[in-house]
C-alpha cells in the first residue's frame, strides 16, 4: 500500500516469425509497459526499425484515407470491438482500401462538383439578390469615369473598421446585406482617391463581386439565370446522394471493421519498431508488475514456445525510467485521484496515498469540527458515492473524500461541543476553539510541526529506500534538516516556557551543528556520495549562494510551520461564524419562532457550503504545498501496459 | 467574496498554486545560466519539473528535440489546467491554448507555400494535446494536397475556414501568405476579446488585465511594425490592427498609423518603457528593446495576479502565461547555450528573469 507494485523488467528474445503473435500477446495480457529506446543501439536495430516504421507510416496513410472515405460516406468510426483485431498485411490492406477507394470516388467527386458549383451559384446570387431593383447593366459599373465604385463581400466584423480608417478620406460605405459572418457592401468614392480606397478595402479584406462573364444585362436578369442554374444543381447532388447512399449501407460494417484493424495494426507496427533487433531474433524490453509475471508468461509461452523470457529485478540507476502502478485498496482510490492530481511518485518513492487519505481528512476535522455539519458532509459523501443521483454521477469519486472528511468533523464535533453551531448541547470532550483561542491555535501548530516532521521522516525513509545517503543526512528535509528543525523548536519553546528537559546550550549546538550540513549539504553530499565536483564554480560563489539556501531553509520552515496555524483560526471561524448565525436568528426573532429557526437553518447552510469549501481549499493546500514538498517529487513514469486499441478506462 | 467563485476556483486554484511552486527558482536559472554548455543545462533541467519529459535517449536530445520536449511539459499543462478549469473561464483558455493551433496552421500554410513535405512541417509544429480543432490529420492532409485552395477547403469544420476562404482570394491575387496570416491573426484575438467579454464580475475584469494586456502588447508592436518595416499606408495599417485593448487605445494605434512619434505614443501608454529615445531617432533598433520591455511588462501583469483574492480565472491564465514565457526563455538559453553566446548577451534577452 505504501510502496507501488513491485516491477520486474522482462526481456524477451523472440524469433522473428513470432514477433506478431508474441508482440499481440502482450497487448492483450495489458499489463506490459513497453520500455522505450531500451534497444536503440542495437546491431541491425535501425534498419530493420526503418522497415516496421515504414509499415506504420503506410498504416497511417492508409488510415487516413478510409477515414476519408468514411466521411465521404458518412459513416461513424463507431466504438471500438470488443476484441482486439489482428495484424493486417499492409499490402492486404491497400488493396482493400483502394478498392473502397475507387467505389466512392466517382459519385463523392462528382457530388463535391456540383456542390461547389451550388454554392458558388448561390453566392453569386446573394450577392446580386440586393441590387435587384437596379436598372443598370452589371458591366456599366465597372467602367465609370469620375467615380470609384466598388461592390463586394467582407467580414463583418471589419466594416467598421473599414469606415473609421477612412475617415480623412470622403466616401460612402453601403451594407446591401449581412448574413452569417459576411457583409455585402458597394463603396463609392472619388476616382482621384481610387488607390487609397482600393488599398483600405484590400486591407480589410473587401473581395469584388465579379460574376461570371455568363451572367450579363441588369442584375434581375442575371439572377433568373442563377437560379434557373442553381435548380439544374440541385436536382444532380439529390441523385449522387442516393447512389452514395446505397454504398454506405452496402460497406458500413466493413470499412469499421478494416478501420480499427488498421488502427490495431498500426499500433502494433509502432511497438514492433522500437523492438532491439539480433539477426534473426528481436528484443522486447519492458515492464511488468511481479504478481501479474505468470500470467504474461503462460499468454506468451501460448502463443510461441520459442520466446526465451529473462526477468531481472530493476537496477537501481533505471530507478526514473520504472513505470509505477500505484496499488491501493479501492476506499483509498478517491486520495489516491489527489496524489496523481499533484504528479505520479518515483519508482521506489513511498506512496503518499496512505497518510494523505489519514491527513487529510484530520486537517479537514480540525478546522470544521462540528457533529450535525460533519454528519451531513457524510451522508452527502454516501449519496455521492452511492451513484444514485445520475446529476451527480461525475463526482462520485468525491464521495469517500467526502465520507472521510465529514467523520473526522463529527469526531472533531465532538471533541469542541459543536453540533450544528449550538455549542451548549453537548460537553466539549476537549476544547471549544472560541473559548481557547490561544489553545487551539498553539495546538495546532503543534500538529503542524508534526506533519511537517512527517513529512520529513517519508523524505528520510525515500533517501534510505533510494540509497541516497548524502540526501538522507544532509537535505533539509532529511536527518540534518529534521534535527535542525526540531532544535530551533525546542530553541523556541524553552524561549516561552522556560524550562526543557534539554539543556539550551546542547540544542544550540545541536542547531548550530545541523545547520552547518544543511548549509553544505551539496558539498557534503557529494563528497559522501563520491560524486565530483563537490561544488559547481568558485567557493565564493558556492558560499554566497550556500548561505542564501540555508537563510531560505530557515524561512521555509517557519513559513511552512505558521501556515499550520490556519487550521485553528478556521476552527476558530468556524465556531465565530455559527454565533454570527445565532446572533442574526435572535434580531430576527427574539422569542425564537420560526423566523428563528430559518435563519439557523440557511445560516447553517451557508457555512456547510462556504466554509465547507473554503476549508477544502486550504486543506488541499497544506497537503500540496507544504505537506507533499517536503519529500513529493511527483516525476514519476505512470504504468501505461501496452494496448492496441485505446478503451475508455484508459 | 462570493461563495460561487470560490466552489468554482478552489481546486484550479489550489492545483495552479502547487504547480507555481514547481516553476524554476532564481538558484535553478542561476545553475542555468552559469552551465558551459547544452548538455550541462540538460543536467540541471533534468532535476526539474522539465526532468520527465526530457528522458529520452540523449543522443537524440539535440537542442530542437530538447526545445519540442520542453514544449510538450507546457501542453500537458495547458491540458491539465484547463481540464480543472470551470466554465465559462474554461472556454477562455482554450481560445488562450488556440494560439498555438493559430500558429501550427500558419505554419501549414508556410509549408504548403514553400512545397514542403510533412515530415519538414511537422517538426516546426508545436505540440498540441486535447482541446484543438485542428488534427495533426488535418494539417497532414492539408501539406499532402500541396495546393492551398485545396488544403483550405479541407478544414472546413473548423472555424479558420471561413477566415481563410474570403482572404484566399488576396492570396491568390498577391501571391503572398500576408494577407492570410493577418487574417488569421485578427480573428484569432477578436475571438479571444470575445472570450473576455463572456466573463463577468472578477473574472471579466482579471481576464482584461492579464489577456487585454498580451493583445495590447501584439497590437501596438504589429502597428509599430506595419510602419516601421512594411511602410504600410494610414488605413492599411488600421485595418490591420485591432480597436479594442487594455491599456493600448484604438486612438493611440490610429495615432502610430497616422505618422504621429511612435516614442511618444508608447511613453503614454508605458511611461517607464525601455528603447524610447532610439525609437525617436531610429525606430527599428528601438524596437527589439521595447518588445522585451513589453514582454517583462506581460510577466509583471502574471506575478502580481498572484496577489489578493485568488479565486478567479485570472490566476490560472497567469500562471499558463507564466509557464509559455518560462519556456521562451528556456528556449532562448538552450539555443544560447549551444552556440557559446556570451551570458550579458543571454541575460540581456530573457523575459522572466531580471
């Protein structure tokens, strides 16, 4: 739980006649992660690489072109089968497609004709349609002798534009008509002025109308032809559509079928090219978790008995390249949605799932303690999760989140006395954050210090498992960083409460000592871990910049530390602000009639929703931001087991 | 305050803050800057959040590859954040992210101008996750068809046809991509001011500061240029900029366009800016100072969103901003780096670091 699943790495030596079914086996098994560029260097590996990629290359051609000729038909991809499609040869595949090809091509070319004759027909007559009434032959207007006409189409959006660059120069800008994006417009101006004004329409993109020489006389008279034409038009698209038609019904099934085979193959291809290649055997490197080894083996010895298959555990130096496959139990998949959220921890890494899906909702408690807003937060959690409100079907993942937050407030409820604000119906089992204020927020940074210590100790643990011993003692967040830490705290606390059991003198040289390493922890680190140089640059430099970091250490932690206090204050708020409500209900009704009681109703409505949600926030980002940056790197590699059809869980 | 903002924003926001964290710290520029070379940025990039998607063979790592995985990191983060990202602030970072489908289109129709094949053009394309409407399909099919009238009618599902298609007609009478990329440029932010002005209350108002202040910056460099480099006319250059920004007025672009001093306009509008006396005397050398101080301008704007009250889009578009600019300059070092430019040079170029 707290460790992803341990991963072997497999390498296969597979017989090239097996590589098909050997490399199928493997998607199917869909626990294998490829490993990529693990065989690049190998002997032969580009050459014959070159040969599976060019496979790919002609797969995704191919692709595209019965996507192609799907669309022509109007046929839908549809989802994808059941059962994953076996390899198609490229040739049998081309020789399918360019039937299909050759069937659609004639009425979808002829159809894609005479529509563009259609719209290019209807075009024309909008842009005549508005000049209808004008008793002038069309060729007149181009040749005028003083005057600078200009008849076209633009965007819409620019005909102000247009209008307001020419603002120095005198013209007249007509909008005929407006439709869609497009205006129809005539500017007229003086002919002295025709380069400036052809050069502004130009720029605002004003495209001359220039109907076909075939369309003569005044503009009625060609617009009776266009239509006439566009009738012709569309008599001709309504018989290719039939035909096309026809052919759908007669290839929907099997331009699917051969779609998502060409798909499945292509990945295939894809996989086999990375493959390290020996002269007549392949190389299959990848990943997979141990408890799923004998699985995979018994699928691959099934499919071929030549396969030799060595397991070795992960060398530690491959540690960034190890996919992970977080493995949780399923109540804990909800936190473990938030640690993903954030990044993917390291092979190797611990999984911060366990002790966010604890943190978590302990930091919410805190600071949202109340028995009737905690149990309601968890009956809404059970409502979530339970998927029975379809509305509600998205965040269902929420629902344990919720579940857990909500406990931990009723138990925090019960600990202040606070059940739906009323802090007089129950005895506090602990303490009531309004009447202790002082208390709660010191308790808390006392829980701060000791998630952050937490928080230090998955650092040391993440060193150890790593190996990374100059890390482990020196980083400030491991041994040196947690000592240093601890001994500025009890520095302080024997500032406040006098007496320590540890003398002060021994925690300043304890702090003194610690800080040292932490200031040199690069050096340090390197020197223990025979890395060299011990520093990049200069030691004047070195220096400079190793005392701003331990000044920078120093501030992190008291920052990271008194962040920790929100968690009382919003205790705090939260009880000030359920007295905010009651104060309100007792102006409303003194004698506490129903006006009363709505008011603590919607009051404590208000601060299930708003507060509810402003604590969310504020714990997500103590756990982000101070609680996780203490050991959470969040690069790692996620397990992606290799697949030849995409599926919607994945 | 108000409580739909803060149900809205609280994950976003609590999500962008871990991330903001992850940015490169002064010390990690630092070791950036004072790496020797390539390979020792890699290092120090290696032990950052760039570390993951830079694992890759290192041989193929050159400088391109290295630049195109570094991109990838700011895809993944565009994908993520808008994916946590409510509506209808949602809707503004996709139309934020379509810069890039803005850009991968232009470059399509670069390739298609200049006979490219795919495989040239898709290594200059920037890499796009979810959230596109443009398919690499797409800009494949459009390079395979090799001639732009065809290649633009085979994206007419998306909202770049109509754009494209009127303004083929100059492109096909100037033999030239300019009346096209301008196109594309002006509808692409008419969108985005749209997408603003969808928002309401704080987020309206964080929007118009954080993005009108990118459009103002695009808006009063393009007039600059139109001028200075293209020697447009008075109207050409109007119609070519926008009227709409944040701080840059539609008077102080017609005022640029009408021959008035570009220093004087840009000393009202940014009375600290950089460059202003050489682009009094020579406004071509000036220009390269005052975009840089623009650009620093645009990151100042991110930082300070970071300030207040955070539950509105203003944080999460910020930090997305603060990320692109991140990854110019690293683009800058990683180039810089391997053609040994000296480190005043580098430093002199960088738009996050001071």
């Amino acid at each position: 739980m707290f460790r992803s699943q341990a991963m072997s790495k497999v390498e296969l030596v597979v017989p090239e006649h097996d590589v098909v079914p050997v490399t199928e086996a493997l998607a199917a098994s869909r626990v294998f992660h490829v490993a990529t560029d693990e065989h690049v260097g190998t002997e032969n590996a580009s050459r014959r690489a070159s040969e599976w990629q060019d496979r790919a290359t002609t797969f995704a051609d191919l692709e595209r072109r019965i996507l192609t000729v799907m669309e022509a038909l109007g046929v839908d991809e549809g989802p994808p089968p059941s059962e994953t499609p076996h390899l198609i040869w490229p040739d049998v595949a081309q020789m399918d497609v360019e039937r299909l090809e050759q069937e659609a091509q004639a009425p979808v070319q002829e159809l894609e004709e005479e529509q563009r004759r259609l719209t290019q027909l209807r075009r024309y007559l909008s842009q005549l349609e508005p000049l209808a009434d004008l008793e002038m032959n069309l060729g007149t207007m181009r040749s005028m002798r003083y005057m600078f006409v200009m008849l076209g189409t633009m965007p819409a959006a620019n005909v102000e534009r247009l209008q307001s660059s020419l603002e120095h120069v005198p013209f007249v800008l007509v909008t005929l008509r407006r439709e869609d994006h497009l205006a129809t417009v005539v500017l007229f101006g003086m002919q002295r002025d025709a380069e400036i004004l052809d050069r502004a329409a130009r720029s605002a993109y004003l495209n001359p109308i220039r109907p076909p020489e075939t369309y003569r006389g005044t503009p009625a008279e060609a617009i009776a032809a266009l239509q006439a034409g566009i009738e012709r038009a569309r008599q001709h698209i309504a018989e290719y559509q039939a035909t096309i038609e026809h052919l759908r019904e007669a290839r929907i099934r099997h331009l699917c079928h051969l779609l998502w085979r060409m798909r499945a193959s292509r990945t295939l291809v894809e996989t086999i090219a990375r493959y390290g290649r020996l002269r007549y055997t392949y190389l299959v490197a990848g990943w997979v978790p141990v408890s799923q080894l004998p699985a995979l083996k018994q699928k691959v010895k099934q499919v071929s008995d030549q396969v030799t298959i060595e397991v070795s555990t992960p060398r530690r130096k491959e540690d960034s390249s190890i996919p992970v496959a977080l493995e949780n139990p399923p109540f804990l998949k909800a936190f473990q949605g938030l640690v993903t959220n954030y990044g993917h921890p390291s092979y190797g890494e611990l999984d911060p799932t366990p002790i966010l899906a604890l943190t978590f909702p302990l930091v919410f408690g805190i600071m949202f303690g109340d028995v009737g807003h905690g149990l309601l937060l968890v009956l809404l959690g059970l409502g979530l999760a339970s998927r029975r409100v379809r509305a509600l079907r998205g965040l269902a993942s929420l629902g344990p989140v919720l579940i857990a937050c909500g406990s931990t407030a009723l138990v925090f409820g019960f600990l202040y006395g606070s059940v739906f604000g009323f802090e007089e119906v129950l005895r506090p089992l602990w303490i009531q954050p309004l009447r202790d204020i002082m208390g709660i927020l010191l308790t808390t940074i006392g829980i701060g210090v000791g998630l952050l210590s937490l928080g230090m100790i998955y650092n040391i643990v993440n060193a150890v498992l790593a190996r990374r011993w100059g890390h482990l003692l020196f980083d400030h967040n491991g041994l040196a960083g947690m000592v240093f830490y601890w001994s500025l705290i009890g520095l302080a606390a024997s500032a406040f409460v006098g007496h320590l059991p540890i003398s002060p003198i021994l925690l300043v040289a304890l702090a003194a000592v610690s800080g040292l390493a932490v200031t040199f922890a690069e050096l340090l680190g390197n020197l223990v871990e025979g890395r060299r140089p011990l520093f990049e640059g200069s030691f004047g430099t070195y220096l400079m910049q190793a005392l701003f970091e331990l000044f920078e250490t120093v501030i992190g932690l008291l920052s990271n530390t008194l962040s920790y206090v929100r968690m009382g204050a919003f205790a705090v708020a939260h009880g000030a602000l359920s007295l905010v409500v009651f104060i309100m209900a007792d102006i409303i009704s003194p004698a506490h009639g129903v006006g009363y009681w709505i008011v603590v109703a919607l009051g404590n409505l208000f601060v299930i929703g708003f507060e509810g949600m402003i604590v969310g926030i504020q714990t997500l980002r103590l756990e982000y931001y101070e609680f996780f940056s203490k050991f959470f790197s969040g690069n790692g590699v996620r397990h992606r087991p290799l697949t030849l059809i995409p599926r919607g869980e994945e | 305050m108000s409580v739909k903002s803060v149900s809205a924003y609280s994950l976003i926001h609590a999500t962008v803050r871990a991330r903001y964290s992850t940015m490169l710290t002064p010390e990690t520029w630092n070791a950036l800057m004072q790496a020797q070379d390539f390979d020792a940025v890699l290092n120090v990039l290696s032990k950052t959040v760039y570390g993951p998607c830079l694992q890759i063979e290192r041989q193929a790592l050159n400088p391109r590859r290295a630049v195109y995985q570094i991109k990838r990191h700011l895809a993944g983060t565009y994908q993520k954040i808008i994916h946590l990202t409510p509506e209808p602030g949602c809707q503004l970072l996709i139309q934020f992210w379509r810069l890039y489908e803005v850009d991968n289109l232009k470059a399509t129709l670069r390739g298609i101008e200049t006979g490219a094949s795919w495989d040239q053009v898709r290594h200059l394309l920037a890499p796009m996750a979810k959230y596109t409407i443009l398919t690499t399909n797409d800009m494949e099919k459009m390079i395979r068809s090799g001639h732009m009238a065809r290649a633009i009618e085979l994206i007419g599902h998306t909202p770049y046809y109509n754009t494209l298609v009127h303004a083929l007609e100059r492109y096909q009478a100037e033999k030239s991509l300019f009346p096209l990329e301008v196109a594309l440029d002006l509808d692409y932010r008419r969108g985005l001011w749209q997408s603003i002005h969808q928002l309401t209350g704080l987020d309206h108002e964080q929007a118009l500061r954080i993005v009108g202040t990118v459009l103002d910056v695009d808006n009063l460099l393009w007039a600059i240029r139109y001028r200075v480099y293209h020697h447009l006319s008075e109207q050409e250059i109007i119609n070519y900029t926008l009227p709409f920004g944040y701080q840059v007025r539609d008077e102080d672009i017609r005022a640029i366009a009408g021959g008035a001093d570009i220093a004087q306009v840009v000393k009202r509008i940014y009375p600290g800016a950089d460059g202003l006396e050489q682009l009094s005397e020579q406004p071509s050398a000036g220009l390269a100072a005052l975009e840089l101080y623009l650009q620093r301008h645009v990151v100042k704007t991110c930082r300070a969103a970071f300030m207040g009250y955070p539950f509105h889009i203003g944080i999460p578009v910020a930090y997305l901003l603060l990320c692109e600019h991140e990854i110019k300059d690293l683009t800058v070092l990683v180039e810089a780096k391997d053609s040994h430019l000296p480190l005043e040079t580098l430093t002199s170029m960088l738009e996050t670091q001071p």
